[in-house]
C-alpha cells in the first residue's frame, strides 16, 4: 500500500507547495520550510523501508514529522485564524492504509492534540469566543478518520477473498504471485536458497467418486488443515487448485526441503481423513542461494513430482536426484530449519 501511496502522496505535496506560492504574499515564502521538511522526511523514510526490520515505525515516524509541520505553519499564521488548520486532517486520510485500528486512533488522537495545541495555545481568549472554529474542525478529523477507515477495512476485506482459497482457508494462485516477488528481492538481499514442495493427492478422482464430492471437499480441507500445521510459522502454503499445492520454504536448501516434504508424507499417510485413508505424493526444488527464478523451480519441482507418481505414488522425488529414499523418523526429529528470511 505505501507503494500505491508514493506517487500520490508526491503529488498532494505538489498541491500544497502550488497553493502555498500562490498565497506566498499573504502567508509568507517562509511556509514552504515546514512542508520541504516533511517531504525530506519521506524520502529519508522511503529510501530505508525495504530493507528496515520494523518499516512501520519508519512511516509512523515520517507520518509524525508532516503533522508537527503543519501544526508549526499552523501557530505561526494565526493559529485557529489559519487557514491552514484544515490541512492537519490531510495526513489522517493515510493512516488506515498503514496501520491498524488502534494505528488510526492514535494518529487520529495525536492530529486532534495538535489541532488544539495549535489554537489554543496561540489565541485561547478566540478560541473561547469562537468555539465552533474548534469543534467543527475536530469533527471534521473525526469523520474523516471514520470514513477512511470504513474504506480500507472494505479494501482489506476484498484483497482477502481475492487471495484466500474458499475451501481449505489456504492462499491461492493470485497470494503466490505478489509473493514470489516479494521473494525474489529478499533472496538477493540474504542469499539464501528458497525451498519448493510440490504436492498432489494420489487417486483423488476416486474418492470423489466413489465418496462424493462432499467427502472430496472435506478431504481437501483436512488435507490443508495437515500442511499448515506442520510448518514453520514464515512458510507458506497455497492451493494450487484441484487437489494439487505448493509449500514455499525461504531459508531452505533441497535437502532440507525433501525432509520437510517426507514429514508432510508420512503425517498425511499416518491418519484418515474424512474417514479415508491418504496418500500424497512429493516433488521438491530448491532455488540457488542468490537468486530465486520462480518459473524454474517450480518446473523443477513438478517434475520431481511426476517422477513421484511414477514410482508407485506415496513418496517424495528431488529435482536432480536418482532416487530418495524416506529419512528415518530420528532424522526427521532431529532435522530443524532455521528461519532466514522473514514472511
């Protein structure tokens, strides 16, 4: 969302710098400092959040200066006589694209504190006089602050559906690509390698059926219900569609990745689910440490798994390897992953 933001936010800082010329005789040039202030800020902001380990605090920080800038233009052109009080709602209109509920009631409280601060504290005795010049700016920041986050949370809601796979509550094809992005950058920044397991239920057209497909549906879900709660908290898990998936792993090589893929074997194999015995079948990728080439690994990946169901099903096949035989249940538990890229 910040990158949505970027262009816009460049663009109202025009506005505001165009109106400010134009007014420049009456209000002063002068008032071009604070907002040239603000704007450094989110550049200072924007050329380390990539990369920084709490980005949030970096924009709360960046967002913090533009509010303190307005309030000083505010104080010194007249306080609650300035016509620039308005533009202290301006940055609230942002918050909910940034952060959460309690975000947007704290920015709203700290844009509401500095509206006062600014009248108040400069001209108390008009602002007594006049109290509506007050009220009716704090309501204005209030219902701005309402609406815009009415129309994130309606935002959020949809760019959900649009990546949560309906049935197994799993990340779908539409989640995979922004992810794979997202994982590009983070490898040439780590250098680590990224794991692919690629999985498919084995005679599925059988259990629907023979079954249903109800007890299909059930199967899928109990199935993903699996995969998710076998992996660390940063992998991630996708539904391909059918009764195919895929399972992300940042920090993995393909050794680790095929130990992961046999645990997942040997949990789904070890239950019924729905009632019916399961079996799923593996193949497994991993990218070169520096660089993550998403198209190739999961071919890689896929390639392995048909050279899975070729061998009889029920097993897990490495991209380059002859063979690979199931690890030993102390490998497994003795086996960890160790995060190295963060979700």
């Amino acid at each position: 969302m910040e990158q949505r933001l970027k262009p816009l936010r460049a663009k109202s800082f025009a506005v505001l710098a165009i109106a400010l010329l134009l007014c420049g005789p009456w209000v002063g040039w002068w008032t071009l400092i604070p907002l040239a202030i603000a704007g450094g800020m989110f550049l200072v902001t924007d050329r380390g959040l990539q990369t920084s380990a709490h980005p949030e605090y970096r924009m709360a920080v960046a967002w913090l200066s533009s509010e303190l800038a307005i309030a000083v233009s505010v104080a010194l052109t007249g306080g609650p006589r300035s016509a620039a009080v308005s533009w202290l709602v301006l940055p609230v209109v942002t918050l909910a694209a940034r952060f959460n509920v309690r975000g947007v009631i704290a920015g709203t409280s700290v844009a509401a504190i500095l509206i006062l601060a600014s009248s108040l504290g400069v001209h108390p005795a008009y602002v007594i006089a006049s109290p509506q010049e007050v009220v009716f700016r704090l309501a204005l920041l209030g219902a701005v602050a309402l609406l815009s986050l009415a129309l994130m949370q309606s935002d959020l809601q949809h760019r959900t559906e649009s990546i949560i796979d309906p049935l197994t509550s799993m990340l779908n094809r539409n989640a995979l690509r922004v992810r794979v992005e997202e994982l590009r950058h983070q490898a040439l920044f780590v250098q680590q390698p990224i794991g692919l397991i690629v999985a498919d239920l084995d005679h599925f057209k059988e259990v629907n059926d023979t079954h249903g497909h109800a007890t299909g549906d059930s199967v899928l879900r109990d199935i993903a219900y699996c995969l998710r709660k076998r992996l660390r908290a940063f992998d991630l898990a996708y539904r391909l569609g059918g009764e195919e998936f895929l399972v992300l792993l940042p920090g993995a090589d393909a050794h680790q990745a095929a130990i992961l893929a046999e645990d997942l074997r040997q949990t789904i194999s070890g239950s019924h689910h729905s009632g019916l015995p399961v079996t799923m079948s593996f193949g497994v990728s991993a990218s070169q440490p520096s660089s993550f080439d998403y198209d190739r690994a999961f071919e890689a990946a896929d390639h392995a798994l048909y050279a899975a169901k070729a061998a009889g099903r029920n097993c897990v096949r490495v991209d380059g390897a002859a063979d690979v035989s199931s690890p030993p249940l102390e490998q497994l538990q003795s086996t960890r992953l160790e995060p190295a890229l963060t979700s």
